[in-house]
C-alpha cells in the first residue's frame, strides 16, 4: 500500500531509489516519482523531480543519466485519495518548491486541514500528501519554524495513519522521517542512510537495520540517525542484523514470482518440519504459546483476503486437536463491530505480512483489553508481530506476487503444528496419534506431483476459463473453504468473477446464474460423508449446461474425473487441494495475457483501513 525508499549519502542515490522501489513494487504500482539532490550540508541545490502514472518501468524511461545525486526520496503509490495520475503522484512539492514529501497512509482530517490552514493555497491534485506538505511549508513561514520543529507540529495536526520521508531543499544533507500504524524502517549502511517501507528493498546495500515506533520522528543524515519523540525527547535504540537472502527475492527462470512461489511449497512444507518439530519428530512449539492456548475457552482467528481462508482451512483441525471452538473474524469488520467474546478468549492474527491495517486495529483493540494473541506471519519484526503477545513465523521466504499462494500453504501447516502441540499438551487422543511430520512429508510429495502435472491442469482449464466472464467453484466442508480461496485467486488475478460456494447451498438460489457452459470447478477431497452430495450437486450443474471440472482426491475419485490429487491425511486436504485451483488461477491470467504478478487495483501490502 505505497511503498517508501530514502537514501542520503550514497553516491548513486538515483539507483538505490529505483532499485528499492522495484522492490517496492508490490505495495502499490498505479504511479511512481523520485527526488534527487546533492547531500551537501550548506549547498542549497534544486535537486531533480520526476513522476509517472504506471509501472516503475514507465518512472525508470523517463529518467535520463542526468539525474544524478548522492540523497534523494522515491514512491510507489496505490491510490486513496485522487486517481492515478502524474499530478497526484509522490513525491509532492509545497507551493514554493522548498520541501519535498512522499507519503503511505491515510490522513483523515486533510480536507480540515486544508480549510483551516491553506484556504489560500493552490493544490495540483486531490491527494492527502499534498496537503501535508503545504501544512509544513505554512507552519514553517507562518511561524517561522525550522523544518524540524513545523515537520514535529504538522505531525500534531495531523490525524491517521502515515509513513513520511520529508526533505528540505534548503537541507538536502537531511532526510525527516516519522510514522504512525504505516511501516517504515531505518537501513544503516557504510556512510550512508536509508529509509524504507520495508527491509527487502534495501538487502542489496545493508542487513543492520533500525525500527522506527509510532509517533516517532528520526533526523537521517548519512552519518547519524537521530530518533525523537513527538515531546523533543531523544530516544536511543539498537539496531538489529537481519540477514536476508538476496536468491530470495529474485525471480530466476521464471516468468512470474507467482509460478516460482507455487513451485516452493513442498520445500516450505518441509522447512516447517524442520523449524516446528525436533529430530524424534516431537512438536517443538514456544512453550508460553501453548500455555495460553491450554487457558484459553475460544479461539479468534482475525485475518483479511488469502489469510482469512487459511484461517477457515485450519478452523476443523484446530477444533479437532485442540478441543475448543475456533471463531473467524474479518479484520475490517471487527475492528468496529468486535462481537461478544467468550470468557477466556485467545486472538490469532494470521497475516502474511504482518503489516495488514485492518488486522492491526482488531490487535489494538484486543491488546486494551489485556488479552493474549498470536501472530502468524511470514515477516519477523513485522508491526503485528511486535504487537502480539506472541509470534509463530511462516518460514515461506518473501512471497512476491500479488497473489498469495506459498503463505496460505504455509499458515494452515504452521497451525496444524500448533493445533498438535496444543492436543499433544491436553493430551487429545486423536492429536497424540496425529504424525504431523509424517503427514506432511506426504503432502510435500504430492504437491510435487501435482506441480508435475501442470501442463494438463493448463490444457484441462484454458479453453473453459479463456473467454468466461464469471465460474463458480463447489465444495462442502473442508473443500468449501478452499473453494472460497479458489475464487480469490481466480478473481485476483484473471478477473473472472467467480464464487466459492458451500456445494449444497447453491440450489437455494445462485443456481439461477447457471447457463450454457457456465464453468463450475467441484472440489472433492476424501470424505466419504460429503463426497456422494457433492457429486449429486455437480449432476445439478450438469443438467443445468454447466461446464464441469472436478478436482478430486485419488481415492474418492471416480472416472471421468478431470484432475487427481493424490489423498493426504484428512486433517491437511485443503493444503493438498489448493494447489491446483492456484495453477487454474495462474494458467487462466497467463491466457488472458495478463499481468500475473501485479493484478490492477490491488497490493500485497494493504497497510490503510
Ligand atoms: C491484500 C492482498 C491479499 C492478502 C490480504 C491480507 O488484500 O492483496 O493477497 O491476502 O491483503 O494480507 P496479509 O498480509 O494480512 O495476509
């Protein structure tokens, strides 16, 4: 949800800024700018402005090798306030040209801000940012301010979230810096300083890093870090040494991230054995995680998007194993609409990145109350991670597609680890016989021979979904929820509107949308409960001229049966199942000639309510 990167002291800042900000790419790629200057303390330079409307790429034409300089500040931007445009993209300018602002976040009260402040001013776009950086530069005249002191009082005035990288042309030795709910980090490299939305962006030049907490302003030079809080106090910290892989966050042979992030799954099955289980195969969760759990009468699983149905996907196992009910929340929904909760309530936060808004305002909540959460994130160090009383990580590496496919895999085999731990504890017969590692040792081989049967997934698919305008997905129980994430991600990616349906439920009135070669993918998984209704819902689709394509776990399947999956422990099907509704949503983009990566109107990081 933008994306911020700042660099002062280097001598290519112009490269660090659009390195970092393909990097960044993820979190918002509808507009892009860069600033440039000289870090010179006592030379006031004009420093170089260029913005785009598009992809970085677009940004990346339009910067010649004259622009050159050694401190500078760049953006990525996924729209709130004003359309894509050139002039309503980062970093913005105040009247007079003096400070230069780029922003993530969402500043409430900035029409109010306007009226009050800047009745006078002429604005060049709709958005919040600017309006900010003319309250700086009025602050500064008005009052007669020095930049610190008018960049600490905007921050007063100021209501919302936001992530600021603010520079003075008069002081272009300096970047200011704070944050508020947006993530925002320091990078500390050999006579040089960065800031950045996240750590990924910046591997390439340093792996010490700093936090920089809410309500706090830091003075970047490339020489000190300086962090204040909003009373003038001087706050010291450590830095921490995060080392990334850069391999990582490459995308190698492939044509997409999404393709590669699929194909890594059954080595992040294993990497999770090897982290949440010792060599006897005994589950090796934090101890305190699962005394909560054991006091706990209810667990809320909070979550948005890809994470939400990974929570659904776990919901069975964890009621399973662990013997107590599990409710789902939608994060955007409870932050404003928390329902009565049980008397010992225990909160997980399942979120891929840990920076989700909506999930963060739920946390806020839950923490005020004193009750205790767990956050499941694929990002140590991530905002809901530091906030919750404890952290289990993904270990799924960066995941960059837009499309979520490795972290939703990961999230229900990192909670199967903790719904084992929590069982094996109240000593729960069937989590005592439940071989965890085992059972997903087995799931890792049959992804891997799902993924080896692309091709026929891809030939089975293309004609159905090449021209459709909507399909449905079915299935019941456990295949229901991975239906919901099926459709997510056909959604997402192709813009085929799609819905995952609860099989047996669409006869009580969506049946009417089916016609003539309407696509209805069913999803059965072995359960013999639910199979055989499943199977007569499809006959419904059928008769109706649905175009059908089962995907059917080997030993519930039958033939004519369209895509086999080979059968895993009931407890793990929907991570087995998933896999080629995920190959179904790559092929069906990839036909469409698509963007598969960076899907329109969306981000992977939605750090705005
Ligand atoms: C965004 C992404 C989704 C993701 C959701 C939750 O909407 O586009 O792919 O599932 O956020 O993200 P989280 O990082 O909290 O799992």
């Amino acid at each position: 949800m933008c994306g911020i990167v700042g660099v002062v002291g280097h001598k290519n800042a112009r490269d660090i800024l659009m390195q970092g900000l393909e990097k960044l790419e993820y979190r918002g790629y509808d507009s892009a700018g860069i600033f440039v200057t000289s870090a010179q303390q006592g030379v006031q330079e004009t420093g170089q402005l260029i913005k785009s409307v598009g992809r970085i790429a677009d940004l990346r034409e339009k910067i010649g090798i004259d622009v050159a300089g050694t401190a500078g500040i760049g953006h990525t931007r996924w729209a709130t306030h004003g359309k894509p445009a050139a002039h309503n993209a980062h970093p913005h300018t105040s009247s007079d040209g003096r400070f230069v602002l780029v922003h993530n976040g969402v500043i409430e009260n900035y029409l109010a801000l306007k009226q009050d402040y800047l009745s006078a001013d002429h604005f060049d776009g709709e958005t919040d940012t600017e309006v900010a950086v003319h309250l700086i530069a009025a602050l500064a005249e008005q009052e007669g301010l020095d930049t610190l002191e008018a960049f600490k009082k905007a921050l007063t005035l100021i209501e919302g979230s936001y992530a600021f990288a603010l520079m003075d042309r008069t002081r272009p030795d300096v970047i200011y810096v704070a944050k508020n709910k947006s993530p925002l980090l320091i990078g500390l490299g050999d006579g040089y300083h960065m800031v950045c939305s996240d750590a990924m962006a910046m591997i390439r030049e340093t792996s010490e890093f700093m936090e920089i907490h809410d309500h706090e302003l830091v003075i970047l030079t490339k020489d000190t870090v300086e962090i204040h809080d909003l009373a003038g106090n001087i706050v010291s910290r450590e830095s921490y040494t995060a080392e990334l892989d850069l391999s990582d966050i490459g995308k190698g042979t492939y044509p997409f991230y999404m393709l590669k992030e699929i194909d890594e799954q059954p080595a992040v099955m294993r990497k999770l054995s090897q982290v949440y289980a010792d060599e006897n195969g005994q589950v090796t969760v934090d101890q305190g995680i699962i005394e909560a759990l054991v006091n706990a009468d209810r667990i809320y699983i909070i979550a948005a998007g890809t994470s939400y149905h990974a929570g659904y996907a776990s919901k069975y196992l964890l009621e399973e194993l662990t013997e107590k009910p599990v409710e789902l929340g939608i994060a955007s929904e409870w932050g404003y609409n928390m329902p009565r909760l049980s008397d010992k309530p225990f909160f997980i936060f399942l979120s891929q990145s840990g920076e989700t808004a909506d999930s963060r305002q739920v946390l806020v909540k839950v923490n005020a109350l004193g009750l205790p959460s767990l956050t499941v994130t694929n990002v140590p160090g991530s905002t809901l991670s530091r906030e919750a009383s404890f952290t289990m990580l993904l270990h799924a590496g960066p995941e960059i597609a837009v499309a979520s496919t490795k972290a939703y895999t990961a999230q229900i085999a990192t909670l199967a680890f903790l719904a084992k731990a929590v069982g094996t504890a109240i000593q729960n017969d069937k989590a005592q016989a439940f071989d965890i590692v085992h059972e997903l040792s087995i799931v890792a081989q049959t992804i891997e021979t799902t993924l080896s049967e692309k091709a026929w997934i891809e030939n089975k698919i293309t004609g159905l979904l090449a021209t459709t305008r909507n399909a449905f997905y079915i299935g019941r129980g456990q295949d229901y929820y991975v239906s919901m994430e099926a459709s997510l991600k056909l959604k997402e990616i192709s813009y085929i509107q799609c819905e995952g349906f609860a099989a047996g439920e669409l006869k009580h009135g969506t049946i009417a949308l089916i016609e003539d070669q309407t696509p209805v993918i069913a999803l059965i998984s072995n359960n013999p409960k639910v199979a055989a209704h499943t199977r007569g819902n499809v006959s419904e689709v059928v008769a109706r001229g649905a175009s059908v394509v089962t995907i059917v776990e080997r030993a519930a399947a039958i033939d004519g049966d369209d895509i086999i999956v080979n059968t895993v422990h009931p407890y793990l099907s929907s991570i087995a199942m998933v896999v080629p509704t995920q190959l179904i949503a790559y092929y069906a983009s990839l036909h469409r000639g698509l963007d598969v990566d960076k899907p329109r109107n969306l981000a992977k990081s939605v750090t705005v309510e």
